[in-house]
C-alpha cells in the first residue's frame, strides 16, 4: 500500500465514517478447552501465550523455538574499517537491506547499528551508528552475533499471511476463517503441529521446505491453491509464520492438556471442592508449572528442531524399478497384501471405498465417532483417496508417492508402511498405484498408441 | 459542462501515467486488435468532442437568449427532414465500416478453419512431433480449476521424443499447475477446459480472453513475439477465490522450451535415489 | 376511454364518476391502493430507499478496491470477518447484490413501476390504469422479492455467483458460499420481480392503447408515453425467458426437485463432491439470460429517454427535434435490443460464426442511439433553456448518455471486446448508461413531476447541489474505470492488486473511491430534498413548469379519477413558443381558436 494517497484519504474517511474503523479485533483466539478452565488457569494461559507468543500485530520473537525471526543472523569475521565487518555463518531469510536495524550483544548489553551496505559477494556489510547513537558507539567485533532486521521475517510473514491465507486458516492458524465454513476439506489447523504431507519420516515433523513446496505446489483436489508466483523470500516468510502459528498451538495444546486434567471448573462439585482446586492450582502454579513448561517447550523446540535435519527426509535406497506389467501385477498382490491392507481403506479397485469407510472409528478420548468411517487427528470424517482420479495431493512424483507410502500421511489414518515394505516393494506398489488411473487400458499397452476416437471427439465437442 | 475537458485531459495524460494498456501487445494479433482499439478510439474521440462541443454551444447559445433584455425569440421547429436523414446516414456508414473492419481479426482469431494450422504444424515437425498422428496441433491442456491453473503438457517417448498432446491423460504426460510454458514466436494452440466452474483465460499482454466453459474443450491459439514472462488470470467470475488464480505465462524459444519440459520430464519421474547416490 | 376521436360530449363527465368515491380509509388509501398515482409513489419511495440500500453495498465494494483487506466500516462487523478483514466470498456477495439491488429493485422498477404508473393515465388522459388491481399486485409483488433477496443474506454468505448467476457456479451448492440456500432465495426473488415486472407491462400497454384521451392519437403521445409502450412490450416478450430460465435453474439446484441438469455437464468436480452427473450446458444459461437482459438494459433506459425529451423539450421552451425520428429510433432500439444478446457472450465459447452477427447488430443499435443524441441537442438548440436543477440533469443525461454510447462500441466490436471483456471498461460503460443516462434523468423526472405527485415544489437550490455533487462524484468515480478496464483490471476482483501488473491503479481506486462516497453522500440530500418537500415544500399550482402535457390539466395533487372532466386532446404535446400562440406553452387541451392565453377548457380554474 502505497502510503501517500492514504495520508489523504484516511482524515477523510474518519470524517465520513463517524463510527471509525477502530475495532479491528486482530486477535489470536484461544482453544475451546481453555474456557472449560477454572477462572485462575484461564489467566495463566492468557498470559502464558501473551508473554511468549504476544498478539498477531505485537509478536514476540520467544528465542526457544526453532523460527527465523529475523531478516538473516550472522557472526562478525572480521572487523575492516569505518564499520565494515565481514560475516560468517550467514542465516538469511530476506534479503539484506539498507537500513535495516542491526542487533548483538557485549558482555550482556544491547548494541544496535543500520545497515549501510552490503555486499553479497564478499559478505561484507557496512554498519552505521543508528539514529542518536552517543561517542562511544563503535561497530560489532569478531565474533559478536548479530541480529539484521529484528522481527522482520515474522512481520513480512503476517502480512503476506494475512493478505493471502487468513481467510481461509484464520488469524490464530486454527484452520477457522470466514471462508473456511464452506470449504471441503477445511482447511489445515496447524494447532496440532501436524502437516499431511511432508518428506519426513513417520514420526517426525514437517520441513520447511515441505511447507514451501505445499504453498508453490497447492493441494490439487482441494481448495488449497498454487500460490507459485510468490517470490522464495516471501513464501519463507510466511512458512516461517504458520511453523510460529503451529508451534504456538501445540504450546498451548500441551499446556492445555495437562491443566484440564486437574483444574476444570466443571469437574469441582461443590464451592469447597472449587476453592481447593483454585488453591491448589496456584501452589502448581509456582512450584510445577515453570518447569514442566520448559520441558514442553524443549520438546516441541526439539521436535521442530530435529525435522529440519538432513536424517530426517526419507528417501529411497533402491531406485525406481521402471513401470512393467510385471512390476505393476506386483505391486498389485502388494495392494491386496495382508501386509499392506490397502484395500481395506482404498477398495478393491481403488475408489477409496473399502470396508473401514463404514466402520465406526474412535476418537482420541475413547467415543465413538457418530458418524462411520475414517477420521484424522482433528476429528474430521475424512475419505481415503480414490486413486482412479489421478490426482495426487501430496505430489504426483514417483517420489511423493513412495514417500506416502513409506512415512505415511501424518495425522490420518494412512500409516507409514517404511518398516513394513522393501524398497522394491514400495516401487512397485507406487506402479501399480500410478497405473490405476490407466486401468480401462491393458497394464504396458503403455501412452503411445493414441485411442482412435479422441483427437476428433475434441475438435467435435470445441465446435 | 467542464467534464468533457476534464475526461479528455485525463485519456491525455493516462498513457504517461501508466493507467494503460499493461503493456504494448506483444503478439501479431494483440497488434491488430490495438489498432482496431485505436481506430475507434479516434472515431468516438471526433464524435465526443463534436457533440460535447454542439451540446456546449446550443446551451451557451440558449443560456445568452434568457439573459434579461434579449428579445431574441425561441426558435420555433420541429426538426428538419435533411437532418434527420444526414445524422442517420453518416453515422450508418461510419459504423458498418467499422463493424465490417473488424470481422478479419475475429475470424483469424476464433474461427478453426482459419487458425494458422501450417505454421502450427511446421513448429511441431521442428520439435520432432510425429504429426501424422490424427489430432489437433495443441501443445498443452490448460484446466482451469478453484483457483488455480492445472495445466498438461504431452510427455516423450521412450526415445526421447515429443509425443502429441492426446485427448485423454496419458502416463507419460507432464503437468504444471500455474506455470504455462509454450513456445514463442510461433502461432501455439492450447485445449482450455474446466473442472469446475467457468473461468476465462486472460493474458492481458496477449489480448487474449477465452472462457473456459465446463464441458467444453475449446480451442485457444495466440502468438508470443518475445521469449519472456507474461501474466496469466482469471477473467470471469469463479467464485471466491477469482482474483486468486495468478499465474504465469512462459515464452521461450522452440527448443528451450523443449529443454524445459525435459527438465520436467525429469523433475516428474524423480525417485529420489539419485540425490543420495552423488 | 377507448374513443380517440375528439368529440367527446358523450364521455363527460366521466371523470366526475369517480369523485363520487367514498374516502376510502388508510390502509386502502395508502397501503392496498388501486389508485396508480398512490402505486407510484409507492414505488418511488421504495425504489429510493432500495437506491440507498444498493449505494452502501457498491461503497463496501469500493472501500475494498481503495483499502484492500482493512477493516470495513458499517459492513465489516456485521457479517462474517476475522482479524479487520471482510473476506472475499463477502466481497463477491457485495458486487452481486449491488448490482442485483440497483437492477431489480431500483431502476426497473423507479422507471417502470414509479414513473410509468404514476404518468402513464395522467399523460393520455385516464382516469387510472387499465387493470387497477393487478396494478396494485404488481407493486406488492415486489416485496416478497424484496423479502427473498434480504434472506438470502442470511444464508452462507449471501448470493455470490454475479447478478448474471452463471452457472456452473450458480448451479451447484458446493461451487461458492453463496451458492446454496442464497443462491435459491436469489431466484425465487428474481421470478417475483419478474412476475411484478410483467402485471405491470401488461397494464401499460392495455391503458396505453385503449385509455387514451379522445383526440390523443399515436403520434400526439408524449415520447415518454411512447417509451413506457415500447418498454412494456420489451418485457413483455423477454421475461417469460428470464423467469423460464430461472426455474429451470431452480430445477437443477433443489436436491429434492427433479434433479435436471439444464446448466451442468458431467464430469465436474466441485469442493471435493461427487463428480457431477448431466448433460447441460453452461452457455444456454447464458443465452437465456442474456435474451432477457439485453433487452432489459434498454427496458432500464427508454423510459428515461422518453422523460428527458418531454423535460428537455419543456426547459428549453421548444418543440422537441424531430418527434417522428425519436419515436422510430426508440422502436428501432428495442427492435435491434432482441438480436444483440450474444455481444455479452463473445468470449464465452459460443459458436464464433456467431459472433461476427452479432457484432454487426449491436455496432448497428448505436445509430438509433446516435439519433436521439443528435435530436436531443438539436431540441436545445435556438431554445431559451431554464436552467434549473431538471435541465442541468437532462443535459447530463445527454453529455454522459453520449459516452456511454460510444464507449460501446469499442464493446461491440468482437476483437476489440476480446480484450476489454469483463475489465472495468465494461463496469464504466453501464454505469455510464445505467447511472449516468438512467439516473440523472430519473433525477431530473422527480424534480419535474414532484410538483404533480404532492403540489409542492422541492427545492431548486437543493437540486443543483445535489446535481453538481452527484455529477463530480460521478465522473470522478467512473471515468477512470475506463483507464482501468484498458490497463487490464479485471471485473469482481476482491484485490487485484495481487497481481504486480496492476498494483500501480491503487491511487486511482482510492480517488474513485473518495468520489464514490461524495456521491454517496450526495444521495442524502435527494432525499431530504424529497422528503421535506413533501410536507414543507412551497406550494405550486397545476402547472408550474409551464407545460403542454395533459398531466398538468389536473390539480396537483390529481385527486382520484385524475381530472375534473375528461380532457380533450388537439395537438400534440411539444407546442412550445409556438409563433401563432401568445404563451410560450400551449396546453394539448386548449381548444384551437381559443383566446390567446385563455384558460383550457378542461381545467377551470
């Protein structure tokens, strides 16, 4: 938004507009769970989230967690004249700009300095005193760390969020904005931490990479589109805040989690009960909270921390066996296999009809779910792929599907088959899955005889 | 009545402001239309002033006859017969010209028989098509879809070449979502299709709008002068997410852009195996 | 009443018969009237009300396109939005009711229902309408469609498939928010209007052809008379169409209807449904429409052109410019307005060939247009124009009238519209003929025949400010779409900014933008200009402007029944400063021979 017109525009519009436009409500909302709280244990989690997360327009950048907040980290090398310093161990995640503001730390103190230049090159950077600076101002030394563009990943990423993503996976990232009512499937709530689909293992969190290529790619099948003419900067960017809006979730799920064990309100009977429970609540609150805290932050931290490893994607050992009939009748027993149980969720014939789409599953808490058949970790009655459409959610690779296949699709009940399944197993199952949508044509009679009626059935239908 | 001034300053200063055409049209046709567009834009540029200028001058005429004093009397008529017949013929003339002006563009443009169906083919036969092969000279499917492009091109063979775009999806296509990359310099020919709803297929630099009708295969050529990206959007009502499909239209030279689907060849069959093995 | 001839001993008194009416107590005096005058107002006021309703929805639309995702006032909070932002389906439900209200609900019905009901008899010299209580039904029918379009707020983000409800968009509930339960109520209120629409033209042209005054034969009609006839059959023939279409889409959207699929082919996969099952086809929605709305876009302009060519006629003291011509170029208008429909369809797939046919017939109905602009100036031309706050808007009419016209025709030019289509060079071209032309006559109409409805003047000075308001915030809202719709902006973009081509057109949306709510505001003193006249307005005698047509023969207000005696037609109505004539108006009821500047006969004094 260009700022000039606006200066105009907004004394006018607040003349026009008695009533303002100052009610914006950007706020993040809290889970259901915590209302059934008692009064104090809601506080403590108003607060808990405000201190370490703070509010979608004043974030707090909470250094424990695995987020690029900044424009880029970088230590000093070494020190040049008039405050040039050469970096090293360059963390970037938007470019280096001119006066950017630049922050590092002296025996405990705060030094801040702008950005007067940079060369990408020589990583050389000039920093200037910033505005005000006093005598004693002088540039980083070797080895100091510095902090280029405080915030500025996660602010750019808000606002790309906000302009492209907020009405569908909503202000607080719980999948619940104005449009997603109308969308099947709804759209992700990254509370849980759970991405469907990503290049790691069955246990192991998504990549940033995976949250990129998801936005680049889009969910074919699905409302979530291509968002490929992004610029890789800005799609970081925003990966960068929904894995901050995903790890605020799963911070306040396990927070949430172990208070409702003891402290919801409904649970106490009588006032005495209710006064013991708040009583208690506080003693926890000085004593245990703290640290069962960190630990839960270590965890998620860790968790995130360690998905982003080399170790953790998986990839192939064996090469693809090329697609044959042999390959693909293969793979076809492996569908059929007691092994693989494919077909109980895909169907004989892959139409995503088998017989546990009418069994009554569980929910997390034991009930039964009151409608039959399959559903993921936030509870939502899901339809295991009909594989005769060729549409791909994860990818249409070769790749993606043996990854499907060997990992899983987190947080459904499409199980990893990693330790289950070979390698060539996996390939030719991921043939024959890739030959379904070909199947009213013979396995290997293979593309290049074109069926006879077509080419004139499009010039007959375009007429 | 100083609007008239006021709407031709502002068509005056637009081009330098930047409130114009997104760009020069950059292909043969794209020209064509322009020039139309100009042609008409200078015939209703005369007839506005003209009759601003007459409706200026009957008011300013009318205006001193009521001043105080002027005896001058109304003039009494119910119109003139010459008139009439003049103002109904001219501009009869000038707008069947027109009309009949522009009818060699839209044949070239959406009529199959006139589409240039030999250059289309001979580009094919230099990217080593078989183009003997019964079927249209289309280089890729463009789907649209909520909200976005799906977009098919025809894969290779097991020699390497490039195989026609067939009707129906094939195992050895190749498919971008957003990402349209054909040709430039030569007329290409797209299938445009829907999955959902109707769309319209806009390349604004182009001058190219084609619905994209459900249940209809519908045939789309045009022609990219320069090797470079062009916008490509949704130009008719989808639902929601309509400003959404934002997508990108690549031109590159013939045999680029055979490199290119070769990357995509290659990207498409990625099993991963070989990242480890370097 | 229906005799045309001239002697008329026989027939009067006819008149009087009505006098004899007992007062008929409120509700049927002021709610369930028969009287055409009351069903006029009714409409006016409605359709006034409706124009307000319309402007909010188009400045929610603006607000977004100037301040993309800020926070909305008076709309925002009210519906669905998160973090200060509306979201886009609430966006597209905004351009699609705007454009539904100020179709369905204002101009149509202020021109046909308001205007035509109120002048139709008052002009020829009837006592009321033909069918006095389908008149009456024809205005209480628009309620239930008024009701039907405010439930289908309620429903999942309100109606958003466009005023032109395409399907497949509009077929399947799963294919927008808006495409459910709203998309439904949207048709049911449609057919209502429709139904409306169609008692009205049917009573306009039985009253026009059998009511008429005796001596007042075809061509001594008013052109607005002429324009209401030619309106009347316009609808009468398109919207059986329009309702036609409009069930059958009801048909294919109800899930326990018939289940046809007139509109859906097969194959279509919408929000991850089952693929659909049919053998429609989108584009004979598209015909069927358009068949109607063609048509109906001139059916939203005739009656406008008729009443500025009796006010300019009357303001500028001067027969108007050639009557005939007028007459046939409204008639040659509606005639070419049947065979135009594919030019909204160019780009839509239709069969080509078709393309090059209608491009020839719609380049084609610009000459009539161009005619009746020639006339109009030539109207003006030598006359003693009076200028008050009706002229300056007939004169608008013609001035924005003449740009919309021409900016047609880059339209209807096929490759040129190939490239224009669906850019805001479409928005600007009807909102310069439906805003631009329609409006500012009907402005002027409510200044000029006030005085006829309420025997109270509004005031003049009040007129030109709104007019001069309206006029800057007009231009300076629509004349830049053009420009827009050149560099390219798509229509019904909820942030066209998200493409890089167009980012640099902000500054220019939020200029429009800031026209917009001038103009909006302006609105308001329409309306207290109406409203206050009514009852504190200065007092005006039969005819104050000073003009020829039968209508101010009557007592303003017309009591019911209309005239005093039946009045008694001996020329036609643009006789101004007529040379053997010493008033510079001379009453179509003055019998010729009469003594310069004696009274009419028909209206003692």
């Amino acid at each position: 938004m260009s700022g000039k017109p606006l200066l105009i525009i907004v004394p006018l519009c607040l003349a026009v507009f008695m009533t303002g436009c100052g009610s914006s409500g950007i706020e993040f909302r809290e889970r259901e769970e915590t209302a059934e709280l008692i009064p104090p244990a809601q506080d403590y989690m108003e607060e808990l989230l405000a201190e370490h997360f703070g509010s979608p327009t004043a974030s707090v950048a909470w250094e424990k967690l695995p987020i690029n907040y900044h424009a880029a980290t970088a230590t000093v090398d070494e020190a040049g004249e008039s405050g040039s310093v050469t970096l090293a161990n360059i963390g970037r995640t938007l470019p280096i700009n001119e006066g950017q503001q630049i922050l590092w730390f002296v025996d405990g103190s705060a030094h801040s300095g702008q950005v007067a230049g940079f060369d990408e090159d020589l990583n050389a950077l000039t920093v200037s005193p910033p505005a005000g600076a006093d005598q004693n101002w002088a540039p980083p030394a070797p080895g100091a760390r510095l902090t280029i563009g405080p915030g500025e990943t996660l602010q750019q990423g808000r606002l790309l969020y906000a302009e492209h993503c907020q009405h569908c996976h909503g202000v607080t990232g719980d999948g619940n904005g104005p449009t997603a009512e109308y969308l099947e499937p709804r759209p992700r709530d990254y509370r849980l931490g759970k991405f469907k689909f990503t290049s790691t293992s069955t246990v192991r969190k998504a990549q940033r990479d995976d949250l990129a290529r998801i936005i680049e790619e889009g969910i074919p099948g699905t409302y979530m589109p291509s968002f490929k003419l992004l610029t890789e900067e800005e799609s970081a960017a925003i990966v960068e805040y929904v894995r901050w809006l995903a790890m605020r979730g799963e911070t306040e799920l396990r927070r949430i989690e172990i208070l409702t064990l003891d402290f919801r309100a409904a649970d106490a009977e009588t006032q005495e009960e209710l006064d013991e429970m708040i009583q208690e609540f506080a003693e926890a609150k000085e004593d245990d909270f703290p640290n069962d805290f960190a630990d839960e932050t270590e965890q998620i931290a860790d968790s995130w921390r360690v998905a982003q490893e080399e170790s953790s994607v998986v990839l192939p050992k064996t090469p693809r066996t090329p697609s044959s009939p042999e390959s693909i009748a293969k793979g076809r027993e492996i569908y059929l296999s007691a092994t693989a149980k494919c077909v109980t969720c895909h169907g004989e014939s892959g139409k995503g009809d088998g017989p546990q789409t009418m069994q009554v599953a569980k929910d997390a808490s034991g009930q039964n779910y009151p409608v039959p058949g399959l559903h993921d970790d936030w509870g939502r009655l899901i339809e295991p792929r009909n594989l005769t459409t060729g549409i791909y959610r994860g990818g249409r690779r070769p790749l993606d599907l043996y990854r499907r296949i060997h990992s899983g699709i987190k947080g459904t009940p499409m199980t990893g088959f990693g330790t289950s399944l070979s390698d060539e197993q996996i390939w030719d199952l991921v043939n024959y899955v890739m030959s379904i949508p070909f199947e009213d044509r013979a396995p290997g009679e293979g593309p290049f005889v074109p069926s006879e009626s077509a080419p004139e059935a499009t010039v007959a239908k375009s007429e | 009545m100083f609007w008239p001034l006021a709407a031709l300053y502002l068509c005056w200063i637009a081009p330098e402001r930047g409130w114009w055409f997104p760009s020069e049209a950059m292909s043969p046709l794209g020209q064509r239309i322009d020039d139309l567009f100009y042609m008409i834009l200078i015939v209703t540029t005369v007839v506005f002033i003209g009759t601003q200028i007459a409706l200026g001058y009957v008011l300013w005429t009318g205006a001193r006859r009521t001043d105080p004093g002027n005896e001058e009397t109304t003039w009494f008529s119910h119109g003139s017969h010459n008139l009439e017949v003049m103002w109904t013929i001219v501009p009869a003339g000038i707008l069947l010209y027109i009309a009949l002006y522009q009818i060699d563009v839209w044949r070239e443009f959406r009529m199959r028989p006139y589409f240039p169906q030999e250059q289309m083919t001979a580009s094919l036969t230099r990217m080593g098509v078989d183009t003997d092969v019964p079927g249209d000279r289309a280089l890729a499917e463009v789907t649209a879809r909520q909200f976005e492009w799906r977009i098919r091109y025809p894969g290779f063979d097991e020699d390497g070449n490039l195989l026609p775009l067939m009707t129906d999806p094939q195992p050895t296509d190749l498919y971008t979502v957003n990402d349209l990359h054909l040709p430039a310099g030569v007329p290409v020919m797209i299938n445009l299709l829907s999955g959902d709803v109707q769309h319209s297929f806009f390349l604004p630099e182009l001058r190219v709008k084609q619905d994209a009708v459900p249940g209809l295969v519908i045939p789309v050529w045009f022609q990219a002068e320069k090797s470079q990206t062009y916008d490509l959007l949704c130009a008719e009502l989808c639902g929601w997410g309509h400003y959404k499909m934002k997508a990108q239209f690549v031109a590159e030279p013939e045999q680029e852009w055979l490199q290119w689907l070769r990357e995509l060849h290659e990207l498409q069959n990625e099993d991963g195996v070989e990242e480890t093995d370097e | 009443m229906s005799t045309i001839s001239p002697t008329v001993d026989t027939h009067a008194g006819h008149g009087d018969d009505h006098g004899h009416h007992h007062d008929p107590g409120f509700v049927r005096k002021y709610l369930f009237s028969t009287d055409h005058k009351v069903i006029g107002i009714q409409f006016l006021i409605t359709t006034l009300l409706m124009l307000m309703v319309g402007g909010a929805l188009a400045l929610g639309v603006r607000w977004q396109l100037a301040f993309p995702w800020e926070s909305m006032p008076f709309f925002g909070p009210l519906f669905a939005s998160q973090g200060g932002q509306i979201s886009p389906e609430f966006y597209t439900m905004l351009f699609t009711m705007h454009a539904t209200v100020m179709i369905f609900l204002v101009i149509i019905p202020i021109l046909a229902g308001a205007f035509g009901n109120f002048l139709i008899p008052l002009m020829i010299g009837a006592d009321d309408m033909a069918f006095p209580t389908l008149n009456m039904l024809s205005y209480w029918f628009m309620w239930p469609a008024i009701l039907f379009f405010g439930l289908s707020f309620l429903f999942g983000g309100g109606p958003a498939a466009g005023w032109t409800s395409y399907p497949v968009l509009a077929a399947l509930a799963e294919a927008a928010p808006g495409s459910g339960g709203a998309q439904t109520c949207w048709l049911i209120a449609v057919t209502f209007i429709g139904v409306s629409s169609m008692m009205g033209s049917v009573n306009y042209m039985t009253t026009i052809i059998n009511m008429r005054a005796p001596g007042m034969t075809l061509f001594r009609m008013p052109l607005t008379i002429w324009s209401m006839f030619i309106t009347a059959i316009l609808q009468a023939f398109a919207l059986p169409v329009l309702t036609a279409a409009g069930f059958m889409l009801v048909f294919d959207r109800l899930p326990w209807s018939v289940h046809s699929t007139f509109f859906v082919p097969s194959g279509l996969v919408v929000n991850n449904a089952e693929p659909t099952v049919g053998g429609g086809q989108p584009l004979l929605w598209q015909h069927l429409f358009w068949f109607y709305s063609h048509p109906a876009v001139y059916i939203m302009l005739l009656p406008a052109m008729g009443m500025v060519s009796d006010m300019l006629a009357c303001m500028s003291r001067k027969p108007i410019f050639g009557y005939k011509p007028m007459v046939y170029s409204m008639a040659a208008i509606a005639g070419l307005g049947f065979i135009v429909w594919g030019h909204h369809m160019f780009t839509s797939g239709m069969n080509p060939a078709l393309g090059m046919t209608f491009m020839i017939s719609t380049i084609m109905i610009a000459l009539p247009s161009a005619v009746k602009v020639f006339n109009w100036i030539g109207t003006i031309w030598g006359g003693r124009p009076q200028f008050n706050a009706v002229f300056l808007n007939c004169v608008a009419f013609v001035s924005l009238f003449i740009v919309g016209g021409l900016s047609g025709i880059f339209m209807a030019a096929v490759p040129v519209d190939i490239y224009i289509h669906d850019t805001y060079f479409i928005v600007a071209h009807f909102h310069y003929v439906l805003f631009g032309a329609t409006l500012f006559g009907v402005f002027g109409a409510i200044q000029f025949w006030f005085p006829k409805m309420f025997g109270r003047t509004m005031s003049d000075t009040i007129g030109k400010w709104h007019f001069v308001l309206t006029f800057i915030g007009f231009n300076g809202t629509f004349f830049p779409m053009h420009l827009l719709g050149v560099a390219g902006m798509p229509r019904r973009y909820a942030d066209p900014y998200l493409h890089p081509y167009l980012e640099h057109l902000l500054p220019m949306n939020q200029l429009m933008t800031i026209s917009a709510i001038l103009m909006g505001f302006a609105q308001f003193l329409l309306l207290f200009n109406f409203l206050y006249s009514m009852r504190f307005g200065e007092k005006c005698s039969r005819n104050p402007w000073n003009a020829n047509g039968l209508e101010w023969v009557a007592p303003s207000p017309p009591p019911h029944g209309n005239f005093e005696s039946v009045p008694v037609v001996y020329r036609g109505p643009y006789e101004y400063s007529h040379p053997d004539h010493s008033d510079d108006y001379w009453l179509q009821t003055e019998p010729p021979g009469a003594q310069p500047g004696a009274k009419p006969q028909a209206a003692p004094a």
